[in-house]
C-alpha cells in the first residue's frame, strides 16, 4: 500500500481506502446510506380530479367558477389565497425539482445516499421527473411510489440503487379519530425489499403519520400498526420519514420508548447526530418530525454519520416567485453496517 502512496499521492491513497471501507469485494457492500426527506408539496402542475390539488395548478387555469368555488372552502387565510393565486406553473415546478436534488446531492460525494425516502410526492409521474432529470448521478434503479388515499393526494415514495427484490406494496392504515369518531384519510406504508447483495435482501419501510393537527392517540395507532407489520418480518429493516411526532408530544406521551425504541429498533438521531436540533422548526422549537428507526438485527449503525443535512440554519420553504428553498424540513442522513 506504500508503494501505491508514493507512486500516485496521498490523495490516491485516500481515495483507495475509503473504496476499500465501504466495499468489502467487487460486488457487494459493507455499508450502505440512508435519507429521509419531507420535500413538502412536491406536485406536478396537472389537475388530478381526484385529489385536493387545486392550489398546485397554474395561475391561467384557476379562473373557472368551479376552481374559485372550491378555494373559498379553504378555511386557512394563506391557502385559501394560495388556491386562488399560486402560479404552480411548469418553471415553477422545475426549480422546485432542482433545488431538491441540489439537497440530495449534496451527500456521498455528489451522488446521493443509496436509499431515499421521500414525503409528500403527489405521484408517480413527478418522481419520474425527479429522478430522470435532476438525479441521473444518483443512479436510482428502483422507483416506488403506490398512491394512496390521502384527500391532497401526497404520497410517500423510495429510490434506490440497489435492484428490488419483489414489488413495491402498500399498506393502508386503520385510523379512527376519537374526537370525531370517524375513519381517516391518510398516507399509507410503503414497503420495497432490496436486494443488497446476492444473497441479502432486506426491507424498506416509507412512512407519513398524520400530522400534529390530528390528536396523539391517531398517531399511536398508526405506531402499532407499523409496528405490527416489523414483527413479521424475517429479513433486516429500516423505516424512514416524518412520523409527525413534536418534542413536545414525546416529551410528555414518550412515544419514542413506547412504540419505537423498546419495541426491537433503533432512532438514528438518538445514538448519533451529536448537537442536531431537529428535522423541522415550528414556532420557535425544533422537533425531529423525520426518523430514521432500523432493526438491530442484521444492521449496526455508523453513529458518526448520523447528521441533519443543512443544520445551522432553519428550514428554507420553496418560494415560488423568488426560485429559492426547498421545503419546511430538512433530511435525515446515517450509514448503516450490514452485517455479512
């Protein structure tokens, strides 16, 4: 290895050990990378007749009768006016693409984590975009995406370099709000199995628990159903997204124990990352609404890795007019060890 050093530099030599740290022969690997990432509102600029997409369409076609009738529904001031005025146009549409992959790219060296998941991605058709044009470095071989029945239509999503080992499925969620007695509307989980090498596969969860405008006990139903769905698995696991849990909330139900750390995984967040604050900002307090939870079995995790991608600065939500941000949270970034 000396010889090598003194040949070619330092630098070659640097570069030839961290090759050699992450793969273990010519085919397979020691360690892989992982993000979470809400990019909040990824939509096309195409009217879908069966969502509440109505805010995300150019301003030429919002002034139908029937477009203006369903904004003046909208109870919020900003998304009511959002509704009637926002230019969701296909410019707009493609710098929002492109700042997301400047964030995704921003890891591993310019080509990204080997596994991303994704929320709020309306459709297959805008992950496609995504991927094609503006993440070709990343080399995403597996596309998943199964739309749901969420009422805006935002979906959770997973790319991959590693090939899938069987189809995407995804499984709805019973929910029921206590409060009003009713069933809910919500994203559901999203399942892939990769192949990581010949003879490993494992799993890969994506999910998008309700938001914190519903009360704690939907999403504890929501943590006992993903729950459910681990104990049945044979092959390794991760799950990754915005699990919609506030410091607070966890502070006072501690659903983190409860649910996820007692229950035969681990939270990134909570063994490395080291100074992180938060994956999202909300009226002046952090939270990490966006978790990265794995099995102990088969994976160890690379504390060292664990890091909020963009920390040092708050959230930067897309501005339309100006071409600039990317959403309200950041992402999630660790390497996992997997075991031979």
């Amino acid at each position: 290895m000396n010889l090598i050093a003194t040949h070619f530099g330092t630098r070659f030599y640097l570069i030839f050990f961290c090759l050699l740290h992450v793969y273990f022969d010519g085919q397979s690997r020691t360690a892989i990378s992982i993000m979470t990432y809400n990019v909040e509102n990824l939509f096309d600029s195409k009217d879908d007749p069966d969502t509440d997409d109505e805010t995300y369409l150019p301003r030429d076609r919002k002034n139908s009768p029937v477009h203006k009738a369903k904004c003046k529904k909208i109870k919020n001031f900003k998304f009511r006016k959002d509704c009637y005025q926002l230019d969701w146009n296909s410019k707009t549409v493609q710098r929002k693409l492109k700042n997301i992959s400047h964030v995704i790219l921003s890891v591993d060296q310019g080509k990204g984590p080997d596994i991303l998941i994704l929320a709020e991605v309306e459709n297959r058709a805008i992950l496609n975009q995504l991927n094609h044009d503006y993440l070709k470095s990343a080399g995403y071989k597996t596309i998943a995406l199964v739309e749901g029945p969420d009422p805006r239509g935002i979906d959770v999503a997973i790319l991959s370099r590693f090939p899938s080992a069987s189809s995407e499925v995804l499984f709805p969620l019973d929910i029921v709000d206590p409060e009003h007695d009713r069933k809910i509307k919500t994203r559901g989980i999203l399942k892939v199995s990769l192949r990581i090498m010949k003879d490993k596969t494992f799993s890969v969860f994506a999910v998008h628990l309700p938001s914190q405008a519903s009360p704690t006990n939907v999403r504890i139903q929501a943590l006992e159903q993903l729950n459910q769905l681990l104990k049945k698995e044979s092959d390794p696991w991760i799950v990754g997204g915005d699990f919609n849990i506030s410091r607070e909330e966890d502070a006072y139900e501690r659903l983190l124990d409860k649910y996820l750390s007692n229950n035969g995984g681990d939270l990134a967040h909570r063994t490395g990352c080291e100074g992180c604050q938060g994956t999202h900002f909300y009226k002046g307090k952090w939270s990490f609404l966006d978790m990265l939870y794995f099995s102990k079995k088969g994976l160890s995790l690379e504390a060292s890795s664990v890091d909020v991608v963009g920390k040092g600065a708050k959230p930067k939500r897309f501005s339309p007019d100006k071409g600039q941000g990317t959403s309200d949270h950041f992402p999630l970034y660790a390497r996992l060890k997997v075991e031979k």
